[in-house]
C-alpha cells in the first residue's frame, strides 16, 4: 500500500500540515525539519498525487506543445528548449502533431483542453481565425513559435524569414553569382514558404539580376525536396552557380545529388542552407547557411509562457535576430 502524509508524519514525529508545507514547498519549517521529511518520504517512497493536486490547485503542471508532422530535424533544438525550461521550472511537457500542414490542428488544440494543460507553445502551424477562437476559448496562455497571424492578441517568436533570406542571396551575389536557384520552399506556405522566396526575389531584383521563375523549386524543407530540385536544374542544364535553400535539409540534398552526379560542392555549385540545424556542420563540405536561434527561441518562449501562467504576465511578441554563418559551401567567383 503507497505511502502517505500521515505516514511521514508519524514517523517523522510532526504534524501533517508540516509534512504538507514541506512536500509542497510552501514554506514555514525550519531546515532540519525539512531534511526530517524528506528522508522519511524518500524511506517510505512516497509520491504525490499529482491528479489530486492539480485539483485542488486548478493546475496540471503541464505545457502542451503542438507541432506539424515532424518531416525535418528543425524541430528538435527548439523542443529541446521547451523541455529544458520545462523541466527547470516542475512543468511536464505534452507533444502532439497536427498532421500535414496543420490538417488536425482542431484536434490537437481539443486534447490539450481535455489535458488540462496550463500552457500551449504552437510550433511553425499555419493558424486561421478559426483556431485562434479555439485557442483562446481554452483560457490558458499561448505563444506562437516560428509561425504568426495578424492577431495581436497571438503573441508570437520567429525570425524575419523574408530579411533572411535576402541575406543569404545577397552573400551569394556578393560573391559574384548571378545565376542563382533557389530549393526547398513552397509559395503556397505563407509563413516559411512564401517570405524566403520574396526574399530571395528581392535580392536579385535589387542587384539588377533578373528573376528566373524556372529557377524556384518548390518543396516541403525535406532532404528529398532538395534532391529532387538539384535533378531538376541538372536535367533542365539551368546553368546556375549558386543555390539558396529554404532548410539545411535541403540543402543536404542539393549537395547529395550533386555527389552522384560529380559536382562539386563548392567548386562547381555553391550552396547556402537555412536554420544552422546540426546536420549543417556535419556535412561535407561544412554548410554556410542562415542562423536561426532555435534552442534559444524555445527557451524563451517557453519562459514567457510559463511567466504568463504563474504571474499572468503578458506575452509579447518578438522578432529574433538571425546571422549568415560563413563556412566551407560557396566559392567567391572572378
């Protein structure tokens, strides 16, 4: 049979409001009475009733995250800070996936209410007005990660992805190119998608380079959309020096297909990545690509959301600064 207060208390020798105040951290004892508690609950091996606590207190001590089908590794540094701020604050953390391009984001958004959850992180989901009302109709805090609407009562992280990706084909015309594709994105997806190819547009259009439509190929951000283009430009002999891709999984393809087909990367195509994600240093060559911060955008926004729950702080939304890391992918021309 589990232990309970009243054990610890008999064998401790206290009273069970002490044993209370002492499980729960709520103060009025002294340090040795404490330690008292404590070995006697860990002899007896005692453990709460969260169930019942989160009753009593009307909280679960849970933060729901809900994100897309998980197609690419972008999504492992920012969950890695959620879980890390999580678990330095008491709070558990609750995945769920809402489907191919947020196809079961009503779903999602109902189990978190049915979970009780305290807080809910959204990551890189497309959201309408529809599952705003259904965000806010849960009265619990909510930040939106990497995604945004023109809601101001949605308080959003992420970086300016189309200032990003003008960065990345600036770099690259910077280094005289001028025949430049771009791989991995689809304008259809106006969150990601969309930003990065006007992005790259307008960098071309500012340096008087014409903009091929021939030279965009859509994609998903997948290792597999990269390939698939880098095949597309050789079979069609497009003639380009250089590739921007909207994810460093892409640009991992890119550089796959050019090693079957004994191009050389960077010395006959250069190519810059989007994300910094892991995979980026550990390709060959190492891969010059567009820094976003992403354990740090999931720390933050996981330590907003936890300060809107416990002190009913409000979320404000903010842009997050994003770098070009140079590495071995691009070769200067003459």
């Amino acid at each position: 049979m589990a232990a309970t207060i009243k054990d610890i208390a008999r064998v401790a020798g206290v009273s069970i409001a002490t044993v209370s105040r002492v499980i729960n951290q709520v103060g009025g004892y002294n340090e040795e009475t404490e330690k008292k508690v404590l070995a006697v609950a860990k002899a007896l091996e005692y453990r709460k009733n969260e169930n019942a606590r989160s009753l009593v207190q009307k909280t679960t001590k849970t933060i729901g995250v809900i994100m897309p089908e998980v197609t690419t590794a972008f999504y492992g540094d920012i969950i890695k800070g959620i879980e890390d701020v999580s678990f330095e604050h008491g709070y558990s953390v609750i995945l769920t996936h809402a489907g191919m391009s947020g196809s079961r984001i009503h779903e999602s958004i109902n189990l978190m209410g049915e979970r009780r959850a305290d807080g809910l992180i959204i990551v890189s989901v497309e959201l309408h007005e529809a599952e705003i009302e259904s965000l806010s109709s849960l009265g619990i805090p909510f930040i939106l990660l990497s995604t945004k609407t023109n809601r101001e009562d949605a308080p959003y992280m992420k970086v300016d992805d189309f200032s990003a990706a003008y960065t990345a084909v600036h770099y690259l015309i910077e280094n005289n190119h001028r025949m430049i594709g771009m791989a991995g994105a689809h304008p259809d997806d106006p969150i990601a998608g969309a930003p990065r190819i006007n992005g790259y547009v307008k960098a071309l259009q500012d340096h008087g380079i014409q903009v091929d439509l021939n030279l965009i190929k859509a994609g998903d951000f997948s290792f597999e959309s990269g390939k698939r283009a880098m095949q597309e430009f050789i079979d069609h002999h497009a003639g380009i020096t250089a590739v921007f891709c909207a994810s460093d999984e892409a640009a991992l393809g890119i550089i796959s297909t050019c090693f079957e087909n004994d191009i050389g990367v960077p010395g006959d195509i250069s190519v810059v990545g989007y994300d910094n994600s892991k995979v980026s240093h550990m390709s060959i060559p190492p891969l010059t690509t567009v820094s976003q911060p992403l354990y740090e955008m999931g720390r933050e926004g996981c330590l907003n959301l936890i300060g809107s729950i416990q002190n009913k702080l409000k979320i404000a939304s903010k842009i997050i600064p994003h770098e070009l890391v140079v590495r071995k992918s691009v070769k200067k021309l003459p």
